[in-house]
C-alpha cells in the first residue's frame, strides 16, 4: 500500500486529539506503520491545532508537505481554508459546518471569509458534517468529533465494526454509548 496521509485540523477543545488517536490505533490494527505529528498553536485558549497521521507499508515521516494530503478531517470551516494547500489535488475534504470566529475577526480588525466551500470544492472533493447539530441531538456536543470520524470512515474501506471496535478501546468506558451513537450517526451521513 502506498503511504496515505491525513491531516486533522481544529480548533483548540474541539477533539482532534481524540480523533487522531482512534485513526492512529486503527491504522495500527491494520498493521500498517503509523507516524504522527501534532501542531499545538494557543490551543488551550481557542487556537489552531493542527495534527499530521501517516500510515502505510513503512512510513519514515510524520510530515505532511503542502499538495501530499490524501484527506484533511477539519473541524472548523476556516481551519479548512487554512489547510487547503495541504490536500492533493482531487484530495478530499470532510469539514465540519461550524464557524469559530478568531480573535482578529472577534476584535472587529477582520471579517470572516466568506466561499470557503467553493474555495475547497476548487481543490477538492468536500463532504460538509453538520457535526455540532448531530451530537447536540445524540446528546452530547463534545462528540462532533466522532461524527466527523464516522463521515471519513464511511469512505475508508474499513468495516464499520472495526471502527466500533477501536473506538471502545480508545475512549474512556463512561462516554463509550454517545460516542458510539455520535459515529453512526456521522457513518450514516
């Protein structure tokens, strides 16, 4: 298999750290070699975090270069934009719907952008998750992370059930059945 790379990238509190550690234990109960790479910026107050995850056959570096990703997972909409370059051309983009607005746009000194979508769909195929919406309804807005996680594992290759599985061994016992329902409901999408 050739190496494939994906980038996860937040928001500070939205769960990509999570996220990447069901896709790395995943690729790892595949038996591929998995690297990984986390970006902290002010993550802890609200800021960009960005996680790199390689796996294939042997991997020698987590690094993902501008045009190398295969899917960028982004749980904002304008961390999406930020990390366009990255997708491969043709690449694929799971984003959720969800807008956070950054201290300059917060302060009043920039706006928001506006075609965000139509900028990634030039580059990319684009899936939208209306994550926050899905886990408000399963009862728990913590676990948007995981419906975006079951959008991107629909088109994996992956059995269902062995996302299930690594899903019940990598989060903790007491949030197991909204995280399970969060990710079937993103599977289901």
């Amino acid at each position: 298999m050739n190496t494939k790379s994906v980038m996860i990238t937040g928001v500070g509190g939205q769960g990509t750290l999570l996220a990447v550690r069901v896709l790395g234990n995943m690729a790892l109960r595949q038996g591929y070699d998995v690297k990984v790479s986390e970006v902290h910026g002010m993550s802890q107050r609200g800021g960009s975090v960005v996680t790199y995850l390689r796996y294939g056959e042997r991997v020698y570096s987590p690094i993902i270069e501008k045009g190398e990703a295969d899917v960028i997972l982004a749980f904002e909409m304008l961390e999406a934009l930020r990390s366009l370059p990255y997708v491969k051309k043709g690449g694929r983009i799971v984003v959720n719907d969800q807008k956070i607005d950054p201290m300059p746009v917060i302060t009043g000194a920039a706006k928001y952008p506006e075609g965000i979508l139509e900028k990634l769909g030039e580059r990319a195929e684009v899936t939208v998750v209306p994550a926050i919406e899905i886990a408000e309804e399963v009862g728990n807005t913590r676990t948007a992370n995981v419906v975006l996680l079951g959008s991107y594992a629909k088109t994996s290759g992956i059995p269902k059930e062995e996302w299930l599985e690594v899903l019940k061994e990598t989060v903790p016992a007491k949030f197991i059945e909204v995280n399970i329902a969060a990710f079937e409901r993103g599977y289901a999408l």
